[in-house]
C-alpha cells in the first residue's frame, strides 16, 4: 500500500498554537474547517501566512490543512506561518539557508 507524503510542523506565536499538515495537491486550504479568505479576512494576515511558501518557491504546490488554537488573529497567523516553515524544512532541509 502506498502511503500519502504528508510533512507536519507545529508553530507557536505568544499563546497561539498551530498543527501544520502539508501535504503535495493543488494548493488547498483547510484552517479549522475553513477556507484561508474566510479564516483570515484581512490580506496582512493571509500574506503572513503564505510567506514561508512564497519564500521557497512553492506556493500552490501544497495541500495546506492546519488546526489552530489560543491567541487572537495575529498570533494564529504567526503560529501558522511558523508551523509551514517547520513542515517545509522536512520537504527539503536546504529551504532553512532560504
């Protein structure tokens, strides 16, 4: 049976704390049953958070589905965009010198 390649990351921001699964797709979203636009209604949030993806070049490349608790909306976005970068270094460990 062939498994799914799916790469975990777990971020933290203040009181925040975020569980990453990214996993090879089409780029989806999934943040506690919600789509990225309706999670984070404001743009600054939804740049913080694709950051790390757009820093290694593979925005859209990733099925993104987190569970994020504690904290207000800036530290959930800090904890998610954390969590992504900590999941991206088991993709490819060479993305930290990015």
């Amino acid at each position: 049976m062939v498994e799914i390649a799916q790469y975990r990351g777990t971020g933290k921001r203040k009181t925040s704390v975020a569980r990453v699964i990214l996993r090879p797709g089409d780029g989806s979203w999934w943040i506690n049953g919600k789509t990225l636009e309706e999670y984070f209604p404001r743009l600054l949030h939804r740049y913080q958070v694709l950051a790390p993806l757009r820093v290694a070049g593979v925005e859209g490349s990733y099925d993104v589905r987190v569970r994020v608790e504690g904290g207000g909306p800036n530290g959930q976005a800090g904890a998610i965009r954390h969590g992504i970068a900590r999941a991206l270094l088991q993709v490819n460990p060479e993305y930290r010198t990015v």
